[in-house]
C-alpha cells in the first residue's frame, strides 16, 4: 500500500520551509493556464449555445449535451492515464477553438465530446503535480475557469458587445494561442520539465508518492468498482447533485460560486498546512456539513413558494455557498483515494452526476419536489451525509494489481533507489 504524506508530519522534510508556497512555479502555472483552458472552453460552449445552438436545436440541446458527456468520459479516462494527460486535454480546448473559428455551426455537435473528454484529463495531470497539502487550491484553481467562462459569456450576452461571427472568432483564435502556450510549458511529469526549479522538484518528488512507471499497469477496475472509498464518493457526488435543484429555486451566481470555492480550498489547505484539523476529518466537515446545511432549504417553505423575491434575493447566495462547499472537497478527495486512477474516478463521478441530470430533466410526474418527492430527497441527501461520515477515507487506497511478477518487483525497487539517490543529493545540495 502506498504511504501517504499527512499533514501532521510536516517535519519529516527538511527545508520545506524555505519553498513559497505561491509564488509562480511549474506547478500553479499548469493551474492558472488549465483555469484560462477551461474559461475559453466554456465561454464558447456557452456563447454557442446562447445565440447559435438554442435557436437551432431548442429540444435537442439538453439531450445531446448529456449523451455526448456521458460516453466521452472512460475513453477520455483511459487515454489520459495511459498516454498523456496534458496533451489530451490541450487537444480538447484546441478542437474546440479551431471549430468555433472555422465553422461555429459544427460546434454544438462535437463540443460536448471535447469537453467530456477534458475533465478526466484534467483531473490525471494532477496525479504527479499535486502534493497532499495543496490539492484543493491546486484543482479549484484550474476547475474554476469554466465558472470566469459563463460570467464572460454573460457579461457579453447582456451588452451585446460584438455580434455573434465576430465574438467566436475572436475567442477561437484567443484558444489557439492557448494552445500554444499550453503545448510549450505543460509536462505530464514534474520531471519531465526542462525548467522547472531543483527546489521545486526536490519538494514534489518528496511529497507525491505517486511514482511514474513505464509501461502503467493495467486499469484495477475491479478493485476501483469494489472499493468502498471511491464507491463512497460516488454515491456521495450523485446525492449532492441531487441538493444542487434546490439552488435552482434560488437563481444560480456564478460568481458566488467563483469565490466560494478558490476562498473554500484556500481555507482547507491553510488548515492543513498549519496541522490544525486531519485531513479526513476536513473531508467530512466541508462534504457531510455542507450536505448537512441543505436541510434547512429543503424544509424551507421558499421551496414550495419560490416566486417569493424578496427572500430568494437575500438567501440565494447562501443557498449557492452552501452547494460549492462539498465540492471542494470532492475535488480533493479524488486525488486522495486514488492519485494514480484520479482521471478514472473522476470519469466515473461524472458519469453519475450525468445520470442525475437525465433524472432531473425527466417530466415532473416522476421527479415532483414539491410532493412526495420533497420528502424522498431529504431522506437521500441526510443519508449521503451519514454514509460519507461513515465510509468516507483520504487515505490512498490500494488500488495495484495482485499479479505482479519478480522483474517488475525489482524493476520497482530499483526504481525507489534511484529516488531516494536523488533525493539524499537534492537535500546535500540544499543545506
């Protein structure tokens, strides 16, 4: 089983200290350029579908959207684990912008298959990038910029700035600069990087226990389906999307939203850092309290009367503060059950947020909140809350497989010694 760096040793590292946790090194620069991937991603997508996709497909669009989503996510899972992740993921933005400055038209039909394919990829770029004390502000950081894409989109709706022709070709070119960019700078291994600092380096081969094997092992997915962690966060992920038609009710902010969950994994990881709260424990107040916090808007009778603007106005925000904050820790938790599979697992979530959009979408005879079904979701989402306090884990699963001969045994061993050469160099050099 692979160990993992809690945050109460944080003196097992010498001079970790003297690492700036913000400046601007490999590591936030690959979060701040994946936060403008996924702002000009989205932005299109949205625009698109504001001015060209609505008018076109008005029956289709949800459907479309959610199909593609869903059967993009395991291909795009697999290929970022076995090949390259930024690489994926930069083709993913780069095919959205190409096809919005060639022919915007083609857009609605393969963009969701692009932006499917993005999320997993995104999330395995971070298996080798992200160390335990800084994986909330890391991913939120990178996952945000599809909220700054739908603010843009708004703004520009509102005012009418551009027309439609020229607002796409400007955001197409603006995405394959990007890539550029992207293509330049990105590695999917820290030590990969040409320029990337010895302090830095030393810093994420010490913390990130996820080591980088060629050729991968093959996907456990048996051990993935079987695990009750990973099986936990699912079921957990599918409940709270459930809480999210509440907010509904509330008009949704994306810029609350926005703010919410940079100043959220902030927070987390502060806490981390400065040894004040375990790290499962943190997982558990922010998903199981903010599951928790849902209640009280469920029972409200704003629900069963949300024509109510006075009081949607002044509860709003809290209804959308309340929602955004099990996310941070769902975008942590990945990368905590299952560094190495994080692309795997995250496919997996969205497939059963996915499975909850169809649910949502589906006539009101079957899904009536203001009714029984009222009931039947505060049930669920109290036992979500129960369930994630129960069977909920940070800890790094043991996800290897069982069928591991003698070479690669000590292709493994050779390989930790290698490392630890290094590291034992990395530290003379430091001090």
């Amino acid at each position: 089983m692979t160990t993992v760096y809690e945050s109460n040793n944080t003196n097992i590292f010498p001079n970790l200290n003297r690492l700036r946790i913000f400046q601007i090194n490999k590591r936030y620069t690959l979060a701040i350029l994946s936060h403008f991937g996924f702002t000009i991603a989205i932005a299109l997508f949205t625009y698109t579908h504001y001015k060209v996709y609505i008018s076109l497909y008005p029956d289709l669009k949800t459907l479309v959207f959610t199909l593609a989503h869903f059967f993009v996510q395991i291909p795009a899972a697999i290929y970022s684990y076995k090949y390259s992740a930024t690489r994926l993921f930069g083709i993913c933005i780069l095919g959205v912008s190409i096809l919005t400055f060639v022919c915007p038209i083609l857009i609605p039909r393969y963009e969701p298959v692009l932006l499917g394919a993005a999320d997993p990829a995104f999330y395995s770029i971070w298996r080798y990038w992200s160390p335990p004390l800084e994986r909330s502000t890391l991913v939120a950081l990178g996952y945000t910029g599809s909220f700054t894409g739908t603010l843009i989109v708004d703004k520009l709706v509102k005012i009418n700035l551009f027309t439609v022709e020229n607002s796409l070709y400007v955001y197409g070119l603006v995405g394959i600069l990007w890539y550029f960019e992207w293509f330049w700078i990105s590695f999917d291994h820290p030590r990969q990087h040409p320029s990337i600092t010895e302090e830095e380096y030393v810093y994420l081969e010490q913390t990130v226990t996820i080591t980088h094997t060629s050729p991968l092992q093959s996907i456990p997915w048996k051990k993935i389906f079987l695990n009750i962690p990973i099986s936990t966060l699912l079921v957990t992920s599918f409940l709270h999307t459930l809480s999210g038609w509440v907010t509904m009710h509330f008009g949704e902010n994306n810029f609350v939203k926005l703010i919410t969950i940079l100043v959220a994994s902030f927070v987390s990881d502060l806490l981390l850092r400065k040894s004040l709260i375990s790290t499962i424990n943190l997982r558990k107040i922010y998903i199981c309290g903010g599951l928790a916090m849902v209640i009280p808007f469920w029972s409200s009778t704003l629900v069963e009367n949300p024509n109510d603007s006075i009081w949607v106005n002044i509860l709003s925000p809290f209804a959308m503060v309340i929602y955004c904050i099990p996310l941070v820790g769902f975008y942590a938790n990945h990368l905590e059950v299952a560094a190495e599979y994080s692309g795997i697992t995250k496919a997996l979530r969205n497939m059963v947020v996915t499975l909850t959009t169809i649910l949502v979408v589906t006539p009101n005879e079957f899904l009536d909140i203001y009714t029984f079904h009222k009931r039947l979701f505060l049930i669920l989402i109290i036992f979500g809350a129960i369930f994630y306090a129960i069977c909920g884990s940070s800890e790094q699963q043991d996800l290897k497989s069982e069928q591991k001969d003698l070479k690669s045994e000590q292709q493994d061993l050779l390989e930790e010694s290698r490392q630890q050469q290094n590291l034992q160099q990395s530290r003379r050099k430091i001090n």
